[in-house]
C-alpha cells in the first residue's frame, strides 16, 4: 500500500474589526492562566470559513470569490465546543456566529479540494481553549455579544500562515446579517 502523506492544510478565514478582536481579547484575559489548556487564548480572533483546504496559492480563492460582495455576520452568545462532546482533551470557549452570506461562502469554497475535519459547519470566533470540563462556567459568566460587522475581505491563510488578503467586489451588503 502507498504511505498516507500527511498534508498541511490551509483555511480561509475573516478576521474580526479590531474593535470586537479586543472585546474576544479582553474576554480572555479573564480567564485564569491555570484554566487554559494548551493551545490557550486565541490571538487573532476571526471566523473561519473554511478549513482544510489543500490550496497552495490564493489564486483558487480569489478566482471563486470575483462575485462575491461584502455581507454582515453577525456576532451573538458565548457557548462551548465540550471536549467530552468532541473527544479533545480541552473545551473550546467560544462566540457563536451567523450570517448567511458566510455559509453561502462556506459552501462555495467546498468545490475546492479539501479535507473536511467536522461533519457540520458551526460559524464561531474562538475565545480560548479551556481544560475539559470547564467551559460551560466561562460561558455562563459572558454576556452576549449581540453585535454585526460587515465582512470586506477574506484571508487566506495557508500551511506556512502566510496570509494574504483578498478583498470582496465592492459593492452595499443586503439584509441583517445576510
């Protein structure tokens, strides 16, 4: 049988307006340090829109995204990704995220060659990784976010983190969080 070559795999993604990035930041620097797990606080908070990409160049990306014009997202409730849900050893903190458009993109970047990690795609901005177990008590300290901004660009973030940003056809958004 042939070797399975263990691929790098890219992600396209938005990063947050620098106002809600320090919300998620300060939002994480409440949490004790003896709580985190290893992967800790999130740095650069941002919505993924697709993980797994086998891309290499950004060109795919860009080429697929032409169309594309700037849509709200919409931030809301703290929740967690349980461990003992996932088989990790840690919780995922995080704020739960919706927005039509940003599904729609999730769904267009599929065409591309991928590797899909998770079953369901479930839009969020990751807070920080907590020990197992913990995360439901972060999340019931945190009040909702209850805010919208308005995705201009996509990054594309590839096996090396090299990110170059590819901005959206500049045209008015639709509809609350469409």
């Amino acid at each position: 049988p042939e070797p399975v070559v263990k691929r790098k795999l890219g992600c396209a993604l938005i990063n947050l307006p620098l106002s809600l990035a320090n919300q998620i930041r300060a939002l994480s620097a409440r949490i004790p340090d003896a709580a985190l797990a290893e992967d800790g606080r999130e740095e650069e908070p941002h919505v993924t829109v697709r993980f797994g990409l086998h891309a290499t160049s950004p060109h795919e990306i860009q080429e697929l995204l032409e169309e594309t014009s700037p849509f709200r997202i919409g931030l809301g409730g703290v929740s967690v990704f349980a461990g003992k849900d996932t088989g990790k050893d840690y919780d995922v903190l995080k704020v739960d995220v919706e927005s039509l458009g940003l599904r729609r993109l999730n769904r267009e970047l599929a065409v591309l060659p991928h590797t899909d990690k998770y079953k369901d795609y479930c839009p969020h901005v990751t807070i920080a990784y907590v020990k197992a177990g913990t995360g439901a008590a972060f999340a019931a300290l945190a009040s909702p976010f209850d805010a919208d901004f308005i995705a201009k660009e996509v990054v594309y973030s590839d096996p090396s983190k090299v990110q170059p940003v590819i901005p959206l056809k500049a045209s008015e958004p639709c509809g609350a969080r469409e």
